[in-house]
C-alpha cells in the first residue's frame, strides 16, 4: 500500500447541508420557520467532538470517482478497461480535512429553495446554510491499487490520480452547490501532491 498526500486549496466557496430535522432539532414554541432556520441553520455543518468544522473524507473519494466515470480515462494494454473501477475500490480516505473554523465563526447565506429539495420544485421554502469563502487542507489518500498511480503525463510524471483529482477539483467539486449538482461552490486546485510508502 502507498499513501498520497494532496494540499487541497478552495478557489470557490464551500458549502455544507448535512441533513437534520425537527425532531433531532425542535422548533421552539410558537417559532416561526423563518426564526427556526435563523437559530439552527449551523446544524447543516459537519464539526468534530473539538469543535471544529471539517469536510467528510468521503467528499474526495466520492469527488475523484465521479471525474473518473467522466473522464473515462482508458488503462493502457488494458483494451476499452477504463480507471473507474480502481478509483472505486483501489483508493480510500479515511481522515478528514479539519477546517480552522466553529460553528459560531461561520458565515451563511439565506436562499428561496425547493420545499422538497429537487430543482425545479414547485413550492419553496427559506433555507439559510453554512458558506465558507476560505477552505483547503491536506488530504490522505490510502492507494491499495497502484494502477492509479500509473504515469498520465510523461513530462511533468503527475500520475492518473494526481490528473484525476485536479480535474474533480475543477468541474465536479465538493459540498453543497458544486459543479456536479449544477453549482460552482466546492471547487479547489491541487497545490502539491506527493506519493510514499505505507
């Protein structure tokens, strides 16, 4: 097994919609929705047992296996075999990248959304969620198939994964509003990327 490492750095803004209801988080009697969402819209956040925001590991794997479907990079010798099914079962990231944020220090932002949460809804709701302008940080990737890590660009020797991260980073993204669900937000660029034992 390899580890990657990849410095991750935001050049969008990131937004999170972790699910919560009324009944993990009831209203207050005789609040209005309005008020409701006002007071508890910081529930949308991911935070770890510090404290601290953070963006679920899943979020890359999940962003990297999605530009491979897309891309449908062809392996060599390999016939019409593409890299997808080694995105989805070769690599893992277990740990999440830690945000220098909490809850109270978090901006939002205030929208007129479909009640039922599909575009194109017919009746809307005010919603207010989590937005997060400045966002990076180092991701663990755990390569248990190095197939990924077969050479894509022969001059500068970035591998598949370090190609297929960037490009997720650019039209795919993470987070609530990225570039998969219609959106720009969670979009980020790879600054470094490094590739050792163990």
């Amino acid at each position: 097994m390899k580890t990657a490492l990849a410095q991750i750095e935001g050049v969008s803004p990131y937004s999170q919609s972790k699910h919560y209801d009324k009944v993990a988080v009831p209203p207050l009697q005789g609040e209005s929705s309005r008020d409701y969402e006002a007071r508890t819209w910081r529930n949308r956040l991911h935070v770890n047992e510090d404290g601290q925001v953070f963006i679920p590991p899943m979020a890359f794997k999940n962003c990297a296996v999605e530009a491979a479907k897309y891309l449908q990079l062809q392996v060599p010798g390999k016939g019409k075999s593409t890299y997808t099914k080694f995105f989805e079962s070769g690599i893992l990231t277990t740990d999440p990248i830690v945000l220098p944020l909490k809850p109270a220090d978090c901006a939002s932002e205030c929208l007129f959304v479909p009640s039922d949460g599909k575009r194109g809804g017919g009746s809307r709701v005010e919603k207010v969620f989590p937005l997060i302008p400045h966002w990076g940080g180092q991701l663990k990737i755990l390569v248990f198939d190095e197939t990924v890590l077969n050479v894509w660009d022969t001059v500068s020797k970035k591998t598949v994964l370090q190609h297929v991260l960037e490009q997720a980073g650019m039209f795919i993204g993470v987070g609530r509003f990225r570039p998969k669900s219609n959106g720009f937000y969670g979009r980020y660029r790879v600054a470094k990327f490094t590739v050792s034992e163990g």
